[in-house]
C-alpha cells in the first residue's frame, strides 16, 4: 500500500497528509458506497483533539457530499467509538480522523467497515488508484448532493454500551485517569462517574496542541507519580485516540498491556469466559508472559504485531481474548477493535471480583527486561531485506545462548526499524542490540 499503513494513511498534517488527500478520501468512499447499493451513502465521522484533526475533518465531509453522500457527525470521541457506532446506526462505512499516539503535527485517517472492522485493503488500494489519478468518480448535483447531520447522539450511544457493559459498581474505588489531553477526555470520567467510582482525571483539558504531550500511555510518568500521590488503587493512562490503555498499580508500577492480558485471561479462564482456555498476544510480548501462561494452564497463539493481525486470529479461531504490550487489549466477546475504556472497566471488573490489589495480580509475572531501539532510516524494505542486518540478528542470538531474543521489524506508520532485544539482563539486551544497530549503520536516515 501507498498510502495507507497498518494504522492508516498517516503523516505529518498538510505535508504527508494533506486536505486535498482527505477530500478525495471523502469524494471516493461517498461515490463508492452510495454507486454499490444505488442509494445514498451513510458515513459516520469520529475525531481526536489536534488542531489539524477539524481541518480534515471538513475536507472529508466536503468530499463526502459533494459525492451525493450523507456525514453523520460524531465530533471528538475515541476511535472505538466509530468502531462500535458504524454497526450499530447501520452505516455504511466509518471514518476516525487522528494520528493515535503521535505528536499534534501529525494526523491519519482510518477507516472501518459497515461490521465495525478496519476497512478491506481492496478498498483501499480502490481509494489510493483515485488519489493517484486511476480512476475518476462523479459529482452529485441537484437532490443528490449528500448532507451533514450533527450525530451526538451516536456518542451517547456509545458512552451507554460502555456503562451497561458493567454489571457492577466501583462504588468505594479511587482511580485516576490520565486522558492524554485526547480523545477519552469528554469519554472517560462521565463513564467512572456513573458507575460510582471516586474519580481522579489529569491531562483532560485538550487545546489543539497538546495531545499526547508529557501524558498518556506514551508518558505514564505522570501518572504514576499522580496514583502514588493521592493514595489512589488504580490508575488507567489512554493514548490520543483512546484505543490503547496502560494500568499503573496501587504502588505506582506500570502494568502493560502483557500484564493486563494476564491478568483478564487468568480471571476470564476462571470464570470459564476466556474462549478455548487461549489468549492471543504478539510476537512482542514477553517471554515472561509466555512462562506465567504455562504455569497458570493457559495456551497462547502469537501473531505479528498489529491490532488488526490479533483480532485476525482471534476472528478466525473464535478466542475471546488478545492483545498488545503497547496496550491495545480486545475482548472479543464485547467488540472489535481494542478500547482503552473498555480494557480499564474489564480491569476493574477483575479488581472488584478477587477483591485484590492489582499487584498482588500482577506477581505471578516475571517480566525479562526488554530494550528497544528505533532506528530512523531511508528506506525500510531495504534495511529489512539486507543481509548484513539478517545476519546480525543470527549472530545477537547465538551470544544470547538461547536465553533471549533478537527481533527486527519494520514501523507500520513512520520511516523506522525497530530492534528488540530481551534477556534476563539489561546488559545483556544492550549487548545483543548492538550487533543490529551497528549492521543498520549504512541505511539510518
């Protein structure tokens, strides 16, 4: 794909990704949809706090229109949002304007089926012939240009599955929420409110300019420093889009999405909720995780890295359970795609229940440390595909001595090679990494 990666068509606003992009996204989807069922399309639009996020959101729903295609409007709200609203009010397709956990100057546009699902890459490669100039699509005109209708309450619809998802209250629980100035700041605290928690919400004041700044899961610091000051049990840190969610404990600790997937699989597994007794991580996870799933009887199936590749496997097995380190965690009994909300009321639900700290669930995990380094490069596909780089990898693992790991992979949204190394000492991680890093030495940008 050109444009669009494993998260969708990313950039930096108005270089990488530009208006003209976006309103030729809008024109080709509204075409597209509306010309497939001969009625007029339905698109359903989401975004996340960054100044640029209003810019293409007016681009979009100008295409969208202008291709004889109705806009419902869902103003700032968490990408699961779109995700669970687009099945639910019978659209034909969804699309979520943010650039997840990158900096403010950055934005993306995803998209997502009339299921709820990330969009089918042939339609993509449909949309990217049309930016290109492949193919050519029509204007509406008269009655057939399409109309924008201010759609909140999708967004209260979606706030209230949150809510009803629960049967439970958090009654007597002090938590702390950091909202990363993004997308769960109007979301998150209305939904701990009504359950009855004691709510403590940092970095929830969005300016344009400040998502994802010092907070959030990309900067959980703070956090941990807010939950430990304030004597709180909990505390959950979301990214700019909301779709991710890390935990820190009672104590201050962080509790990643490997842990967090421990310690639902081993709760849901006990309840006899945790389909097929397997929890689907990635091969990023650590091996820590790995050894406290023997030990607690459950399998795993790892895939490559990336939400859509979990749900994937989790979709065509029928496991009821996966996730990521970064904390991108999907419960596939309640939806289909990973919810920052969701991953922390599911938390909850596991406190509440065994009536435990969180790290007194979190001890039977020891996690190996791990060290990754990004590289910036010129060109992936030709850092990835070089023998020198593959043969550093075999020579990291074999001074390894089969007591750790090297993996390299390629970022799916930034011009980055990603090394990993893991062994039971930090040294040891730096050591291995080495190998990799100096055979990168030709290709860094």
């Amino acid at each position: 794909m050109k444009y669009f990666g494993t998260d969708g068509f990313r950039g930096r606003a108005n270089e990488g990704l530009n208006v003209e992009h976006a309103f030729k996204i809008g024109r080709f989807v509204g075409w597209y949809y509306g010309a497939r069922q001969g009625k007029k399309a339905r698109v359903i639009l989401g975004k996340d706090t960054r100044r640029s996020s209003y810019m293409f959101e007016s681009a979009l729903v100008s295409g969208l229109v202008a291709s004889g295609a109705d806009a419902y409007m869902l103003h700032v709200i968490p990408t699961p949002g779109v995700s669970f609203e687009v099945p639910d009010g019978g659209f034909d397709c969804g699309v979520m304007i943010t650039a997840s956990h990158n900096p403010y100057t950055d934005n993306g546009i995803k998209l997502v089926n009339r299921e709820g699902y990330k969009m089918e890459e042939e339609v993509l490669e449909l949309i990217e012939s049309y930016i290109d100039g492949g193919s050519e699509v029509p204007l509406a005109t008269g009655e057939a240009i399409g109309r924008t209708v201010d759609y909140m309450q999708g967004r209260n619809r979606y706030l209230s599955s949150l809510i009803s998802s629960c049967g439970f209250s958090l009654q007597g629980f002090k938590i702390g929420l950091d909202c990363a100035n993004g997308a769960a700041s109007s979301v998150a605290r209305p939904v701990f409110d009504a359950l009855g928690a004691e709510t403590h919400v940092i970095s929830n004041a969005p300016d344009g300019f400040n998502i994802n700044v010092d907070c959030g899961s990309t900067h959980i610091d703070s956090l941990q420093r807010f939950v430990v000051q304030n004597g709180l049990d909990v505390g959950f840190a979301y990214d700019g889009d909301a779709d991710r969610c890390l935990a820190v404990d009672e104590r201050g600790h962080v509790v990643d999405g490997d842990l967090i997937l421990y310690v639902c699989g081993t709760y849901l597994n006990k309840h006899g909720r945790l389909s097929g007794q397997t929890v689907v991580p990635t091969i990023m996870s650590n091996f820590g995780l790995f050894r406290a799933f023997d030990a607690a009887g459950l399998s795993y199936e790892k895939t490559d890295v990336g939400d859509k590749n979990v749900y994937a496997c989790m979709r065509e097995h029928g496991y009821s359970l996966g996730g990521e380190q970064s904390g991108h965690i999907i419960f596939g009994d309640l939806e289909k795609t990973g919810d920052g909300v969701m991953t922390s009321l599911r938390v909850m639900e596991v406190l509440r229940a065994e009536r435990e700290k969180l790290s007194e669930l979190c001890r039977p995990v020891t996690l190996y440390p791990q060290q990754l380094v990004n590289v910036r490069v010129s060109d992936k596909e030709a850092a990835m595909g070089a023998p020198a780089v593959k043969d550093a990898v075999a020579d990291a693992e074999r001074y390894l001595e089969g007591n750790g790991r090297v993996l390299v992979r390629a970022s799916g949204t930034e011009p980055l090679v990603r090394v990993l190394a893991e062994a039971p000492e930090e040294r040891l991680c730096t050591e291995a990494n080495a190998f990799v890093l100096k055979a990168l030495d030709p290709f860094r940008a």
